[in-house]
C-alpha cells in the first residue's frame, strides 16, 4: 500500500515538474518576441513550411467535411421538415467547430511531428548545444519563429477551411440533392461572434501546436528511440489539448 502510494506521488510530482517546464519554456520564447535580433527570414520560412505545405490537406479535409455534413445535415433536417435550415446548420457547425479543429487536428499531425522530430535530431546531433557555444540562443533562433508562424498560419487556415468547407455543403446540398441554392445561401446569417470565435480558437490551437510540438522535440531524449518517443506524445498531447480547450473556449463564448 506504502509503495503504490509513492508512486502515485511520483508520478504526480512529475507531472507537475513536466507542467512547470513547459511553462517556463513559453514564457522564455514568449520573451524574446520582442527582442533583437529579429529574423524575418525565418519567419517566413516556417510559414511555408507550416502553412503553405498543409494547405492542400485543409482544403481536401474542408470539402468532404462539408460534403459529409451536409448530407447529414439534410436527412436529418428533412424528418422534421426543417431542411431550409440546411445552410445556417453547416456553415454554423464549420465556422464555430469543425473550421478550427479539424485544421488544428491536420496542422498537428502535419507540420507539427515535423516540427518535433526537426528539433529532435537536432537535438541528439548535439546541434543545438553548438548554437549555445556560439553565443546563439536556440530557443530565439529555432523556436520563436515557429510559433509565430503557427500564430500566423493557423488562423489563415481556418479561415480557408470554412470557405471551402462552406462551398462543399452548398456543392453537395444543390447539386447532389436537389436543393434550391437561394434556400441555402438566403437564410444563412452570421455575425462577427461566430468569425471570431473561430479566429480565437485558431490562435489558440496554434499556440498549443508549435508550444508542444517544439517542446518535446528540443528536449527530446538522446537516439532514434527518443525522437520517435517525442514525436509520439507531441501529437497525442496537442490534439487533446485542441479538443480540451475547444470544449473551454466553447463554452465562455457561447
């Protein structure tokens, strides 16, 4: 019983250092956004790299999401004689939900394992710890830039997300079903709550990627063993997270 309960206070001691680390490693990288030396070349590499590059898998995931929910949306609308409210239901349902998850869902498994095992193996080749010796600061030089790329990206992808996730449900809805396209577009009505919800959720969906993500790659553990280890639980731990603080941030805005 005395060494079930050591464990258990191990293991929560350890979660607890693990989240302290992980604070402390924002804090640091949040620190040097505003201090020199700035480099926009970076900067923008890590957008293509973040954003550019996953921009075919948003728009292909955003089409069948809006085909799917759309048929769905219509069977189940047409039992209780509502299917008018086909329009409003999809493009509430991709702007305020699938938009932003889905596409922080993609980014992760994307552009964040990326991310981790590029740092990783920095990491075991020793590289980073050469940046040290040459007075350059690895968190300012390698990790700065690519949350804010990802503060950047993911929002400009979500935005592409629910346009494109939009047409796919009028595609399905007026041409596959038969329904009339002023039915569709006429009665859907949003407002600057819903396109901000969205935008909120997406910056915080980026920070949440590049923040795990470059976490567990720069500290990644030596070998071939503790990349793969890192990369594993960077993506297992930022979707969670997404779907953790999708719930909160739901909630308070609602």
């Amino acid at each position: 019983m005395t060494a079930s309960i050591q464990r258990l206070g191990r293991t929560a001691l350890g979660v607890i250092r693990e989240m302290g680390r992980m604070a402390l490693f924002l804090a640091k990288a949040v620190g040097y956004f505003f201090l020199p030396p700035f480099r926009p070349r970076n900067l923008l590499r890590q957008i293509h790299f973040i954003g550019l590059r996953s921009l075919f898998v948003i728009c292909l995931t955003a089409v069948f999401s809006g085909f799917v929910l759309s048929l769905l949306g219509y069977y189940t609308l047409s039992r209780f004689g509502s299917s008018g409210l086909l329009g409003p239901a999809v493009a509430f349902s991709v702007i305020r939900e699938l938009g932003p998850v889905l596409s922080g869902l993609m980014v992760t498994g994307l552009a964040g394992s990326a991310l981790t095992a590029e740092l990783g193996i920095m990491r075991i080749r020793e590289q980073l710890d050469a940046l040290e010796i040459m007075g350059i600061q690895p968190v300012q030089y390698l990790v700065v830039p690519r949350i804010q790329a990802a503060l950047i990206s993911l929002p400009v992808l979500t935005m592409i997300f629910d346009v494109i996730g939009i047409l796919g449900g009028y595609v399905e809805a007026v041409h596959l079903l038969g329904m009339s396209g002023g039915t569709f577009i006429g009665a859907i009505e949003l407002g600057m709550t819903d396109i901000g919800i969205s935008l909120v959720k997406a910056v915080t969906f980026g920070l949440i990627i590049s923040w795990v993500c470059t976490y567990k790659g720069f500290y990644a553990l030596r070998g071939a063993e503790g990349v793969s280890q890192a990369t594993t639980s960077a993506v297992v731990l930022s979707s969670v997270l997404i779907l953790v603080s999708d719930y909160f941030i739901t909630s308070m805005m609602l």
